[in-house]
C-alpha cells in the first residue's frame, strides 16, 4: 500500500542494472508517527523499505555508479544511504544546509554546505 507521509522530496531512477523498474525514493513525515522519514517505493507503489531520520530531508540525490541515495537534512547531516536495503552507510556532520551530489566512478559524494564545497569517499560495507 501507499505509504500515509506528507512527502517534500521524490527522486526516480534505476538503482542498478538488472532491474526492470525504476524505484521512487521520496522523503517528507510520517502521518501518524510524524517521524521524519525516507521510503522507497516500486512503481505501483508499494513500499520496498522506510526509514526515519532524526532531521527533515530538504535535498537528495542518487549516484549515477552506485545504489547510493545522499541525503541532505535541514539540522546539517547529510546521509548516504544503501538505495537498495534503505540502510545508512554513513554521516558527516555539521554541514549546514547543505546541497548534496555525486561525482565520477566510483561516486564521490559533494556537499556544498554554503560556506565550502566539500568531498567524500564513500565505501560499501
């Protein structure tokens, strides 16, 4: 079933190869927890994984080499999350408001946090 948020970001791709579908991953509040919270969704829209997050998503993207979904909150943490299992594979903190994208192969992870473009390297667990 569709999932009861109030969502504030979708995203839409093929997360690897072999997949015949794309996947949404949206972001925004769970309405009856009002947990925030990130979802991924099969094109019919059933939920394939939820999780929450302790701050509100404002920007996302996913990594064009990689499974690899960056997420940029509003309280500055910006996540790296397994875009397949919706696990998180890392944190950096304290990067304000940042906006977040990926480059190159394997993906490295940027985050311009207005006052710094920053770079990461970003490995599976």
């Amino acid at each position: 079933a569709v999932p009861r948020a109030f969502i504030n970001m979708v995203r839409v791709g093929r997360l690897r190869p072999e997949d015949s579908t794309d996947t949404m991953l949206v972001a925004g509040n769970d309405l009856a927890s009002k947990a925030n919270v990130v979802i991924a969704l099969s094109t019919d829209g059933t939920s394939t994984w939820r999780l929450e997050l302790p701050g509100s998503v404002h920007t996302a993207q996913v990594a064009s080499a990689r499974p690899w979904l960056a997420l940029g909150t509003r309280d500055g943490q910006v996540y790296v999350v397994d875009a397949v299992r919706g696990e998180i594979l890392g944190v950096v903190d304290a990067q304000g408001r940042a906006e977040v994208g990926w480059v190159g192969t394997p993906p490295l992870l940027l985050v311009a946090s207005g006052t710094s473009l920053n770079a990461f390297h970003v490995t599976a667990k």
